[in-house]
C-alpha cells in the first residue's frame, strides 16, 4: 500500500513540474514590411533572469481584412536553433478577425501593448503601440506544447498573393 501511495505522490510532482514551465522572450526581429509597419522593439535582459520586449510597433496606414495573417511554428527541442517546423493546421485570418481573436481569447496579449486597438475597429487605424518592458505571459501557452526549448513563431502578412508584412519572434521555455 505505502508503495502505490509513493508512487502516486512521485507522478503527480512530475506532473506539477512539467506545468511549471517558464517561457521568456528569446530574440524579435522584423523581416519584411518595414513601409506599411516598423517594428522598432527588441529583447532585452531586464535583470539576470528576465528578458523582456520593449519598444514601438508603427503602423504607417490604415489596415483592413484585405491582408491575411498565416502563423506558423516551429520548435527546437535542444535549444540549438535546429528548428522543425510543427504540423499544426492554424487558418489565415484578416488583421481585425486576428485582433477580435486576440481580446476573445489572450486578452494577455492584448494587455502587453499600450494604444492596441480597441475590439472590433476594422479598419484599423494607423497609429503607434507601445510596449514597455513586458514579459512573456507564460499561462497563455497550451500545455501540451510546454516543452522545454526554443519555439519561434513567424507571422506573414499576405496581400493578394504577395508577402506585405513579416516578423518573427523566439520563446525561450525553461524549467525555471
């Protein structure tokens, strides 16, 4: 009986463990658009142990559902920068639809940006955001993917059939 009670504490401290991951931001960078949105933010160690985004997001033009936003990730187990991409089916959505998404469900996400939006502008006007020192809201992150390594997340913007807008950022998660 005593050994069956062990071992059902031992399981579920590994299960409390493994959902105490930590996910900070790792490195942002923009990699196309810079005429229709700046992205003048950058990653940067807070204290010893925090990394936080900092920076301002310029949106130069009025933005409409005519751009469709595609999401892909990818994960390095190793942390070695060896990613593989992940098959995971996400659905383009136009940048308000994307937005609306946002506030129903990481309004986290929204909360890291000051002068974000409101919910259901369409179109979206230009305008610039700000972010001041934040971190990554780790309880956000589905716990099936909470592993430990590095995930990117690359974010295209498609108008037509022609890239408009790109940037990319990197996750570090950790057992910290």
């Amino acid at each position: 009986m005593t050994t069956t009670l062990w071992i059902v504490i031992v399981l579920h401290c590994c299960g409390v463990t493994v959902r105490c991951i930590n996910l900070a931001f790792e490195n942002f960078e923009q990699t196309f658009g810079e005429d229709s949105m700046l992205c003048d933010a950058r990653v940067r160690k807070f204290n010893r142990t925090t990394s936080v985004l900092n920076g301002t997001f310029h949106i130069f033009h009025d933005t409409s559902k005519d751009v469709q936003y595609q999401l892909d990730m990818y994960y390095s187990r190793l942390g070695n920068q060896q990613y593989n991409l992940l098959p995971m089916k996400i659905p383009s959505a136009g940048i308000c639809d994307f937005v609306n998404n946002l506030y129903s469900v990481y309004p986290e996400m929204t909360e890291l940006f000051i002068n974000f939006p409101p919910r259901y502008q369409c179109p979206i006007r230009a305008r610039q955001m700000f972010v001041l020192d934040r971190e990554f809201p780790s309880e956000i992150w589905p716990m099936v993917m909470r592993k430990v390594g590095l995930w990117k997340l690359d974010i295209r913007g498609v108008l037509g059939s022609e890239p408009h807008l790109g940037f990319s950022f990197t996750l570090r998660a950790s057992n910290d």
